[in-house]
C-alpha cells in the first residue's frame, strides 16, 4: 500500500494536485498513523482483537487539523479515508451529531438508563477510522455529550481524524455553560495530535477568481452555470446537511466540504430567525443561494429573513454565490423595508469582490 506522501507526489506529477509546502508538512502524520492503522490490523485484527477478551481495543492517537478555509484540509483527510487499511467512515461534525442525537432520543424512548453507550457501541461495532469534516460545536446538546461520546469511542479502539476551523482551545467558544465542555478539548489534546495547515494559498478561493458570483436573470443559462460550479467545487455531491439548532432541524439540501447550496425559500421561506443563519454561517464557508425573488410587500416576512442571513454570512465571511431575478439594487424597489434594504444590497455587491473574504480564518 503506498503511504500518502506517495499518493500526494503522484497526484502532483499528473497535475491532479498542485503542490503545497503546508500540505506537503502534515503528510508525514498521516504516513504514521496509516502505518498505525495498518498494523493494528493485521492477523486477527492484532492490537484491536476482543478474542476472549484478551486484549482490550487501542485506538491509534489521531489527527485533528485546523486552518483556514480552501486550504486543503478536507482534501488531505479524503485521500486518507480514501486508502485506510481499516474500516472507516468519513462524514460531517453536524451530520454525525444529528445521528447522535436521534440515537439517544430513540434509546430514551426504550427506556435505557445511559442513552450514550448504545450509540458508542454501535459506532464501534462498524468501524476502526472515524474522519470529521469541519469539527465544530454549536449546539448546547451536542457540547454536553461530547466529552462522554469521545471517550467511549477511543476506549473500544476507534480512532479518529478531524478538520476544522478553529485551534481546539476555540471550540464552543463563549457557548453556553462552556466550562462543562472543557474537558472535551482536554481529551482532543490527549487522544489527537493537533496540527496547524498554515498555507498561504485559499484553493476554494482561487478557484473562484475571475468568475462572476452573482447571476441574474433567472434561466436556463444562469442555471447551468451555477450547476457548473457546484459540479467543479464538489464533485456534483449530493448529500445533505442537517445542523440542529435549539431542538429543530435547519436543512441544506445540498453539501459537501463546507460548500451548501439551496434556494431561497429553503432558507428564507421557513420560519427561520437569526440563531438558525448563524449556525448555517458558522457551518459553512461558501454557500450557494439560487433563485432570489423580487422582494417587497407580497413577501416581506420572507425578505426580511433574507436581510438576516446576508447579515451573517457577511459578518462571518461566508462566500456566497447567488442567482436573482435582478441585480442587487433592484431587487427590493417598494414597500416598508426598502431603505433597511439598501445595507443589503450594498452588502451583495461587496460580497461579489474577488478578494472579498480571502483572508477570513473562521
């Protein structure tokens, strides 16, 4: 089996890849651990055997990788999920706590006493490699159980990989009751080696550069266009995302890698307020909004939750690609809320600057 740093170089010779010095340093720590991973797996599942209950499950110590956006990270962890010598799962932080929560809930309903263990063991029965896309915690529920959640799993042997944003001593940053969710990133320290992806270069970004944003009218060619470049940012993915949000379920119908695409009404046409764009900002790093309306009385609920997320995502620094029946200006030109209006239109045009967000770090 080749290690990744073989895998990399290969990539870069037939222009797949382009090489990245800040890349190239972090592939030494995946070379280890697929060595890890490798042996632990070899004869009767060796160091990770329960035969007899000789041997308890050892989790090799994983990676957690933190930087900005565009830099690779999601890239690196694919190719390593892509060749793992054990069986693995890679899926995204939110995606993976929604699946949690539901499990306990349904344990709850059988009348289990630790909801938690069902959900560890069942985990554990499956596979030996965990790959998180994009660790970040939003969600008071999620940050309350994550401690124990870990923990169990590294116990039977399951070892875990993960992107993010944010250097671990960030994560629930100012969340409510945080000093109960310290002891998580106590464990991270210990159970992940923590590596700063420092590079200079925002692929996601560049990909991007010189290429219109914000597209309107409406048809058949804005649309395909659009398609084009969700097919070239994501590989035509079409999985979702769902992020809990104060007990309810804010859906992205499509994403992958930090990249969401949906409509207008998907976001703006539910009952959605400023929490619910705020966990979709702080989940994603470049949204695609498709079919913008003309706004004004007949929709003013609607326009009004549109001023709202443009809000986030600006304040977040959340790329965004758009197609509208019109140009920023003239989209809302009647009825209460046009002067509010104006900010937001501003705000769409600046957001349509090729530099605009390059340097943003989450």
């Amino acid at each position: 089996m080749n290690t990744l740093t073989q895998i990399y170089t290969a990539r870069v010779a037939d222009g797949t890849l382009r090489a990245d010095p800040a890349q190239e340093a972090i592939l030494p720590l995946f070379d280890r651990l697929h060595a890890e991973l490798s042996t632990a797996s070899m004869g009767k599942r060796g160091l990770l055997s329960l035969i007899g209950g000789r041997k308890k499950p050892t989790a090799a110590k994983g990676l957690y990788i933190w930087g900005g956006v565009g830099r690779g990270k999601s890239m690196l962890m694919d190719l390593f999920h892509e060749h793992s010598p054990v069986p693995s799962r890679r899926v995204h932080f939110h995606a993976f706590m929604q699946e949690v929560q539901s499990q306990i809930f349904e344990a709850r309903k059988k009348g289990v006493s630790d909801t938690i263990v069902p959900v560890i063991d069942k985990v554990a029965a499956d596979i030996r490699l965990l790959c998180f896309d994009e660790m970040q915690i939003t969600d008071i529920a999620d940050a309350m159980i994550v401690g124990r959640l870990f923990e169990g799993l590294f116990a039977r042997g399951v070892t875990v990989v993960t992107t993010s944003n944010r250097v671990p001593d960030d994560l629930y940053k100012n969340g409510l009751n945080r000093q109960l969710f310290l002891p998580f990133i106590d464990i991270i320290k210990d159970k992940l080696e923590v590596h700063h992806l420092h590079s200079p270069v925002d692929y996601r970004q560049g990909r991007l550069t010189g290429t219109p944003v914000y597209f309107s009218p409406i048809n058949a060619d804005t649309r395909a266009t659009i398609d084009e470049i969700w097919n070239d940012l994501t590989g035509a993915a079409t999985e979702s995302l769902t992020i809990r949000v104060k007990g309810r379920d804010v859906v992205l119908p499509k994403f992958h890698n930090g990249i969401a695409r949906a409509t207008f009404w998907d976001l703006c046409g539910q009952m959605f307020g400023p929490g619910d764009y705020l966990a979709i900002a702080d989940a994603v790093k470049l949204l695609i909004i498709e079919d913008i309306p003309r706004l004004g009385r007949g929709n003013f609920n609607e326009a009004k939750r549109f001023v709202t997320l443009v809000d986030a995502l600006y304040e977040a620094k959340v790329r965004v690609v758009a197609s509208a029946v019109d140009e920023p200006e003239s989209l809302y030109i009647e009825g209460a809320g046009v002067f509010e209006f104006e900010r937001t239109a501003s705000r769409l045009r600046e957001m349509q600057d090729k530099d605009w967000a390059k340097d943003a770090d989450a």
